[in-house]
C-alpha cells in the first residue's frame, strides 16, 4: 500500500508513524493463523485480541451471521426486539454460575464494564442508599476506554493523556509483586491478605459511600496477573459483609480462557455482576453484555409497569448479528468441549511457556489457563522499545502475531490449539527475543 492510502486510519494503541512507515497487514485468516497480503500464514499466538477463542473462520458462526443478515438485519431493544435476544440470554444464564439470571447486551467491552458500573449505582439508588457513588479498582486493572472504565483502571497509559476522568474512584493495591511472585506456574500462593487493602478503603471512605468493586480476575491486558490463592474469595466475603457490590470483568477471562465457562467458577466465587465480552461471538461480530444477580435485577423492577427502570442501553444492543454469532459459538463451544480441551492443556502450555525462563532478557513469566504474560527488562531509558521490536520482528521474520503491551508479550492462543502449537509459538518468540539488543 501507498503511504497516502494509509493516512486516513487513525489506528487505536499504535505507534501510528511506525505502523505507516512499516505496516502490518492481515487480509485472512484460517484456524490458528493469520494471512497476510503477499500469502504468508502467520501463527495467531493472541486469539486476535484475547477473543477468537475457537479459532478463525469457524464455518458455524459464518453461516449463522449469512443467515441472520438475509432474515433480519437490525432491530431496535428500545421497547422492541427479537427473539433470539431472549435464546442467547438464557443460555449465558444457564452457563453463569450461581443466580446471575439476568443479561444486559451491549457491543464491546468496554460498554459492558460502562454499564456495569451504572448498574451499580443505580441499584443502590433504587434501594434508598444513593449516597453510595464511589467506585473501586485495582491498580493495574483494565477496564476499557469508556471514562468509566478508564477511571476505575488502572495502566497509567489508559489514564495520564485524559485529566481526572471521574470524581469519587479509589483504587486497590495491585495483587502483583515480581519479587515475591516471579515464575509462578498459576495462582501465587501468598498475597489473599492484599485483599484486606479494601477494608482501609472503607475505613478512609466509609462503606456507606461505595457502590462497588471492580476487578478483573486475572488482570489481562496489563500482562497477566493471576490472583493470589483465596485473594478472590476474600475479596467476595468483604464487599457482601458491608453491602458494595462486587463485579468481575470477565470480558477476556470468559469462554474458556481458564478452562471454564467464566473464570468465576475457578475461583468458586459468584460476583453480583460479569462484564462479558469477546469470546462470546469468536471476535466474529462484536457484542457484549452484563450478567447480573437476581437481587440487582430486582432492586431495579419498581413503580408502575409502564415505566423504564433503567434509563441505559445502546443502538446495537442485542444486535441480530451479533446475537447469532453468539449463538452459533456456544453450540461449537459445547460440541467440541473447548472449555474442558482448555483445562486439559493447561499444564502443558505452562511447560511451553516457563521454557523460556533464562533466555535474553526474560524476567518473568506468568501462565493460567491458555493464557501467560512474559515480561521483558525494558531497556534503560526506552520503556516499550523491547516490546515494539519484538512486535516487528514477530510480524515481518518469524511469522508469528503476539500482542504485546509495553515490554511484555501476552500468549493466549485459541482453545483449539495443542502442545505441538504451544511449542511452535515458544521457537518463534525465542528467535524473537534473541535478535531483540
């Protein structure tokens, strides 16, 4: 392509000068890989970004999203929709663990996490307890690009470039400590009592003020955190004993990630609300949505009949097309039991992955479920400098994709990917890492 074809797309968290003088191009894609331009296959180490969970071009969800376009290409959910919106929320209500009955569709992520913080709110206004307005999360969480969700992140990236974003957010301690925790296979066995960071919170704002906590259960797109063991669980036992609501984004954790439906049935923990999206279509449509217990739900069913109980909701909200994607990748989810084959694979992909322990300029790695974050040491004065290079050198010499935040790359391959793929993808990044100075 000419450089004047390129200028137009503004592209999202790119070097966009770098991108323009080099680009990085896909026109298709096929199972576990990419194709570019000129006919490379290049292997998909990320899922795309953490969604195309069941690998591309899955002949399923293409037909379903042909056939929902020829039938019924949009419908409004202000007061009307269509039926299969209903099919696909019971569905993701029969998978969610515990009373978390309830679907709000939105169309990505960050929407999801938006509403769900507005459902918070408007939960304990409907209660009579309005005074509670402050939100909580996490240092080095991330929560989308809505100013709601950029508020209660916490990547210094997401934030510096955008002011004070919201009043009244506060922030937990981030459950990650290298020293403590470097090359830990899964959940790190100390760190639960970092929960206890919340009851300071309520001590310096009063729970009479929260409305909830948001976290992801393990932080994702900040290079992969896991919980420390019983963190989870602690967590759960404070926000009910002083009333705050407690939500997981599972927008990258769900669907199979870690090797169960949501990863809130790892951790046997049943928040009040689940932020989803992702790999509920395969990447192949956007949608999203929020999953909500049943007392949230029915705070919110009060006054006549007639009248809107919650005054939220987006143009594409349970989009047909969408919709019909999601509905086609449950049913190749179950049918070839992904989330079970991910469970399975899980201790071989963590042997791939800790592997590359001791190679140039590796100085931690962290594997759960399909997913592991590898930590490069920036180089001194030049933080992301590693990182970018390796982004290049993956593309346009060792045809591999792997998304990297910074100096860390991020491994999430699809579900359908074995140990002879999780080992295919540890020989590219070791050639990667070994060029990079």
């Amino acid at each position: 392509m000419k450089r004047n074809e390129l200028d137009a797309f503004w592209l999202p968290f790119t070097a966009n000068r770098a991108f323009k003088a080099r680009p990085r191009l896909f026109a298709a894609a096929e199972g576990l890989h990419y194709i570019t331009p000129d006919g490379r296959r290049v292997i998909d180490a990320t899922s795309g970004l953490y969604c195309v969970n069941a690998g591309h071009g899955q002949p399923r969800i293409t037909e379903a999203i042909r056939e929902a376009a020829g039938r019924l290409d949009y419908a409004p959910s202000f007061q009307f929709t269509h039926p299969q919106a209903f099919d696909l929320s019971s569905r993701l209500a029969l998978m969610a663990p515990g009373d978390l009955d309830h679907v709000f569709l939105a169309g990505s992520g960050s929407e999801a996490v938006d509403t769900a913080l507005k459902i918070a709110l408007s939960y304990h206004r409907a209660r009579g307890e309005g005074g509670r307005t402050r939100l909580i999360g996490r240092e080095r969480g991330y929560h989308g690009v809505g100013f709601g969700g950029v508020a209660v992140g916490g990547m210094v990236n997401n934030r510096k470039q955008f002011g004070a974003l919201m009043a009244g957010v506060d922030h937990l301690t981030t459950t990650y400590d290298r020293a403590r925790d470097a090359y830990t296979v899964g959940e790190p066995e100390t760190g639960a009592d970092l929960a206890d960071e919340l009851k300071r919170l309520i001590g310096l704002h009063d729970a009479s003020t929260i409305a909830a906590v948001i976290v992801e259960p393990v932080a994702g797109s900040t290079g992969c955190l896991p919980p420390p063991k019983g963190y989870l669980e602690r967590l759960r036992a404070i926000t009910a004993e002083h009333g705050i609501l407690l939500i997981f984004d599972e927008v990258i954790t769900g669907f199979g990630r870690l090797g169960h439906g949501f990863a809130a049935e790892r951790y046997g923990v049943v928040p009040d609300l689940i932020a989803f999206a992702k790999g509920v279509t395969n990447g192949a449509v956007p949608l999203a949505g929020v999953l909500a217990r049943k007392h949230v739900y029915d705070a919110h069913m009060q006054g006549p009949d007639h009248a809107v109980e919650l005054f939220h909701g987006y143009t594409y909200s349970a989009h047909p097309l969408g919709v019909a994607a999601a509905l086609a990748t449950l049913d190749l989810y179950r049918e070839e039991d992904l989330f079970a084959r991910a469970k399975a694979n899980e201790a071989a992909f963590a042997e791939a992955m800790m592997s590359l322990k001791g190679h140039r300029h590796v100085v931690d790695i962290r594997p759960i479920g399909l997913i592991c974050g590898i930590d490069l040491e920036s180089a001194p004065g030049a933080p992301g400098k590693r990182g970018y290079r390796a982004t290049e050198l993956s593309y346009h010499d060792h045809d591999l994709y792997v998304r990297v935040g910074m100096d860390t790359l991020i491994v999430a391959p699809p579900l359908t990917a074995g140990p002879a793929d999780f080992a295919d993808i540890r020989d590219r990044i070791a050639k990667v890492i070994a060029r990079i100075d």
